[in-house]
C-alpha cells in the first residue's frame, strides 16, 4: 500500500504547488482556492501519517483497508467542490443575466438621448 | 419609439434570434394592425441581420450585449418597458407564428378584465393551432399538472403570445424564469395572487428559419420546467409557513 500513499502524497504536493502558483499568477482567487488546498492538505497528511489514517479507518468502520479512508475522502472533496462551484456559476450566470441587461437598457437611453439632443439641435 | 410611458400606454416586445427572414413581415404586420404603437424587438445577440431588417421596418431595438435565452431577452424588455412607465406589454415572438392582427383581443381584453395577464390561446379555437404531436402531449401534460397548482384550467400554458399590465410587469422585471419562461411565469404571477385569462388566438407555421425543438430537447424541456415549478411552489410555501 506504501506506493500508493507516496503516489497520494506526490499528487497532493502537486496539487498545493499548483494552486500556489495559479494563486500567484491571480488564476485563482484566495477564496476558491481554499478548498482544494485544504483537500490536498488533508490528503497528504492522511497519507504520511499512517497510525492516523488507521485510527480514522477503523473508527468508520472500513477495517483492514485504510487507503479507502483516502478514497472516501477524494469522492467527498470532489462531491463539495463541485457542487459549490455549482452555486457559485449559478450565482455569476444570474449577476451576468442582470449586468447584461442593464448594459442594453442603458445603451438604449444613451442611444435615445443622444437622438433626442441630435433633433434639438438640428432646429 | 415615444418614450412616454404613462396611464394607458401600450407597448409592443418582439424578441428575436436569428429572425431577419421573418421579423421584418411581423413588424409591418403590427404596425398596420395597431398603428402609431411603439415596437420594440430585442434582439438576443443575432448571428444575422435581424436588427437591420427589423430598425428598416421601423422598430426600436434592444440589442443585448451577448445571448440570454428567451427569458432574459424578454425580462429586458419588460425591464425597459417598466422603466419608462408603460402601463401595458405584449409579446409576440419574431417568428412569424403569433398573427399580430390579434393585439387588439388580447389588448382589450388586458384593459377590461382588470387580470395582470393575458394569454393568447392556440387552443380555444381548435382549428387555429399547428402545434406538433410532441408539443400537443407535453403541453396536455402541463395543463393536468397545472390543474391545482393554478386553480383553474389553462389551455395553453406554453404560449408565447401574451400580454401583460403594469402590476405584472413589476413583477417580472425583479422575477423571471431565464429558460422556458412560460409555464413558470404563470406559478410566479400565482404566488402574487395574480389572475390571467386566455382569449383565441391563430398561430401560422414560421415565416422563415427553423425550429430548434428535439425529442432529446423536448424531454430536457419537460423536466426542467416540472423542476422549475416545484421550486417555486416550495419557495411560496416556505414563505407561508415562515408568515
């Protein structure tokens, strides 16, 4: 099992090296990021620290396995980040509805008040 | 456009994607059947030249900065109409199926019901509709499941031809289903207590252009609209247990 906690531990460094420098560059905002950085974070300690990820498995009852403690806990990071990124896009979708229509309603005022001006001045 | 809105104003919303073989004929078509009354189409990004053709015949145009879907290109005309304080709305779309000689029903009959909508029915006058078998069964459907939840029959609930006054209009400008907005627009205007009346009215196969209905679009239609309904009957009743 020790390869597969090493693998788990690479990619969860990868992970953290990864939102880091996305963090950097500002491809990411700090808030959105925290998620999979604690998820990584979780994950690496999990899998370095076996008497904990022992402990953690047969308190959930999963027994002689404790690498399904790390499986279970990728399914439910992925589950959460997903389905808060969900809320967070419905969110931006409807504020991106409303600026939109904000934007042509006030082109067509613009539009109509610069006609108005035009009128007035041609007499 | 008069923009002067005010007691006993009427405007006309035509929203439009990809129309300009057919937008043009209905703009011609309502300004001989209610003349002098302002149009506006909304343009929902066309990819072609709706917006020219519809400003030739003689419309104002809304052009939306990129695509919103039905709901949101008609939510901003009935923000704008809102805005510059109409009194009346009606919406017909720019695919030449709603006939426009048929304004002045659904119009009087918005002034004299006192109800906050109008619907303009394919089905009160059964040889008038050239709806699909598809679209017939799934609209059959809507009326049995929107029996009880309306509390009375609506023959039509999927129709694209209505008006609306300025109690209505209030309303949608702060609350409009984005996506297939007809159906639950009728659970919003219930949940304010409004009412709604059909009147007859003739749909035409399309001027021009295409339908974009599937059987796979059909069912996605079916199933999101059943959802959008149960979330907005749950949030009312949310709201009434929290009273």
């Amino acid at each position: 099992m020790e390869p597969l906690l090493n693998a788990i531990a690479l990619v969860s460094l990868a992970v953290i090296a990864l939102v880091l420098l996305s963090l950097r560059r500002a491809h990411i905002r700090v808030e959105y990021s925290m998620s999979w950085l604690g998820a990584a974070v979780a994950l690496l300690v999990l899998s370095q620290w076996r008497s904990l990820l022992e402990r953690v498995s047969a308190w959930l009852g999963l027994g002689d396995d404790p690498a399904s403690v790390l499986v279970l806990l990728i399914v439910c990071v992925l589950f959460v980040v997903s389905y808060r990124f969900s809320i967070i896009l419905s969110r931006l979708k409807d504020a991106n509805i409303a600026l939109a229509q904000k934007v042509a309603i006030l082109e067509f005022q613009i539009r109509t008040i610069d006609e108005k001006q035009q009128t007035e001045s041609s007499y | 456009m008069t923009h002067s809105g005010g007691p006993g104003s009427v405007l006309i919303i035509v929203p439009a994607y990809n129309e300009e073989g057919a937008v043009g004929g209905v703009i011609a078509e309502i300004q001989a059947t209610v003349p002098g009354v302002p149009v506006l189409v909304i343009d929902d990004c066309s990819e072609d030249a709706t917006i020219v053709t519809a400003r030739a015949a003689g419309a104002e145009i809304l052009p939306l900065p990129h695509h919103l879907g039905l709901g949101g290109a008609v939510q901003a005309g009935y923000k704008l109409a809102f805005e510059l304080g109409y009194e009346y709305v009606i919406r017909l779309d720019g695919d030449g199926q709603h006939d426009p000689r048929d304004i002045p029903v659904v119009l009087d009959t918005l002034r004299s019901s006192g109800c906050e909508m109008v619907i303009g029915s394919r089905y009160i006058e059964e040889d008038s509709n050239h709806t699909s078998f598809l679209r017939s069964v799934g609209i059959r459907f809507f009326r049995l499941v929107l029996r009880p939840i309306l509390g009375k029959p609506v023959l039509d609930p999927t129709s694209g031809f209505v008006g609306v006054n300025r109690a209505a209009l209030q309303v949608f400008s702060k609350s409009f289903p984005l996506e297939y907005p007809e159906i639950e627009a009728l659970v919003v205007l219930k949940r304010r207590a409004f009412r709604f009346i059909e009147v007859p009215c003739r749909v035409r196969p399309r001027a021009a252009g295409m339908s974009t209905i599937t059987p796979v679009r059909s069912v996605y239609y079916i199933v999101h609209v059943l959802l959008g309904v149960l979330v907005n009957i749950l949030r009312f009743e949310s709201r009434r247990w929290r009273r």
